[in-house]
C-alpha cells in the first residue's frame, strides 16, 4: 500500500523550503491534535503530519494486530512515508510515544532525520529498579480491564484525568472524543504495546541532538522520565514548559511553539 495514502499524509506549510518538519501524534490523538502548533511554522518550513495506522482516518486495512503489536512497525511506516517525499535531514517533533516511534525510525534510516523533539514521552512506563515510569504491572492490568469491560466508560474517566486541565472541560471533551472514534479491538492492543515496552537500552544508541519537553502534572509521564531521558540522550535539551497534564500541544500551543522555536534557532 502507498505509505502517503496509508498513513493519510498531508504536506503544508513552504512546500519550498528546504527545511522539513515532521510531527509525530501521540495514542487516542490523530494529525489534527498538532493544528495549533503546526500553523506557527508555516511560513518557513515544509510541514509533514499523518495518522499512525488505526488512529484517525489512516485506513484500518492497514492495520494487523500481529504487525503492530511491536512499536517498530510504527517506526518502519514513518521511515516509508519519508522515504515516499524523499525527505533526509529533518526534524522529527513527537508527542508521547509518537516521539519514540519517531526515535527507532531514525536508529533504522539515520539519513531522514538530524534533530528530535522528545514531548511527554517516555522510553519505559512501569517502574523497574531505580526507576520510576510511573506505573505498576497492576495499575496497567486494571486500565486492560476496565477498557476491555466498557471502551466508552473507560474514556468519559481517562480523558479528563490525563488532560488535566479541569478549568477547561472542553479539552478533555476534545480529547475522549477523539479517544472514543478509535475502534476498542484496535485501541487496547495498541496501549498495550506502548505501556509494555521498554526502550531504555535504545538510549545509548540515539545521538541526534534533541528537545526534551515536560511538562507539569503529566499522570502518564512523571517528571522524573523527562529527566531521565535527558540523561540518557546525548546532545539534548531538557525543558520544563508552563503547561499541565499529557497533550501540552493541545492546552499550551503558545508554550510549545515557543520551546521548539528556541531549539530550532
């Protein structure tokens, strides 16, 4: 399948310009989620979004529980669709895990990409020793549970939980809205394999020059995962913005616009 049609591709922005930026979405968002942000680089960057396979309107045949039960499948698609608009030396900007399917596609084709911009994402989210992802195996057994028991429940709780910006209700509404398009067969694999992956030893291996960003009160990525990225990457930024809860792309466009400027710059 054409990777362009696959993944719903879309290319913006200075389609002249030879500086590219590619942005990554995160689970339970699509394209779409980026719209704030994207529109402040417009004018001088060539702007790349798609929908992951099962997120949006990426086509579902496209999708096989047994190819994306590993996060690398997602990776390889990113590494087609590049492929696809020739793009080399860009900057890859993911949110959430988004940002490390972003981080494997460049381990496979260095070429693509030169920078990363790592927001709210994390290479491993149950605690292990001496690290703190922030989850135990029962808390992720008990979220299998309840979104296998009653999908719609479960995001009419979940969503203004990882939002968590209660004085702006309509956040969370945009969020479980889009969370509530995603087809339950497909949505619980999929957090699957992001909650049960670990990454931790990608780290050493990946040395493009990145942005970390954090921000506050993220229930599904602590304070202490950014950090501990920044550690872990070499040549990195560490940034913690104004901003509350998992989707700062979302409820503080103006913040993230602002860090990612001062990077690029």
């Amino acid at each position: 399948m054409d990777p362009l049609i696959k993944n719903n591709v879309k290319v913006t922005g200075n389609t002249a310009s030879t500086r590219t930026l590619v942005f990554g979405h995160g689970f339970g968002t699509d394209q779409t989620s980026w719209r704030s942000v994207t529109e402040a680089f417009q004018d001088h960057y060539r702007i790349i979004v798609f929908d992951n396979v099962g997120s949006g309107t990426a086509t579902y045949p496209g999708y096989s529980q047994a190819r994306y039960a590993h996060l690398q499948s997602y990776a390889d698609d990113i590494v087609d669709l590049c492929d696809a608009l020739q793009i080399r030396n860009s900057t890859y900007i993911g949110h959430s895990v988004g940002a490390m399917m972003g981080m494997l596609a460049s381990l496979k084709a260095p070429e693509i990409f030169t920078t990363h911009v790592f927001m709210n994402a994390s290479p491993r989210y149950l605690n292990d020793t001496n690290y703190r992802g922030g989850f135990e195996q029962s808390d992720l057994d008990a979220l299998y549970r309840s979104m296998a028991d009653n999908y719609q429940a479960w995001v009419s709780g979940f969503a203004p939980a990882v939002m968590a910006n209660p004085d702006r209700p309509q956040l969370a509404t945009e969020i479980a809205r889009s969370l509530a398009a995603l087809r339950p067969d497909i949505a619980l694999p999929v957090l699957k394999a992001i909650f049960q992956s670990d990454f931790r030893t990608s780290l050493s291996a990946f040395n493009k020059y990145s942005l970390i960003i954090q921000s506050n009160h993220d229930i599904a990525v602590p304070m202490e995962v950014g950090q501990y990225l920044s550690q872990n990457i070499n040549n990195s930024v560490y940034t913690v913005i104004n901003a509350t809860g998992h989707f700062p792309h979302i409820s503080a466009p103006e913040e993230v616009v602002r860090a990612i400027k001062s990077f690029l710059r």
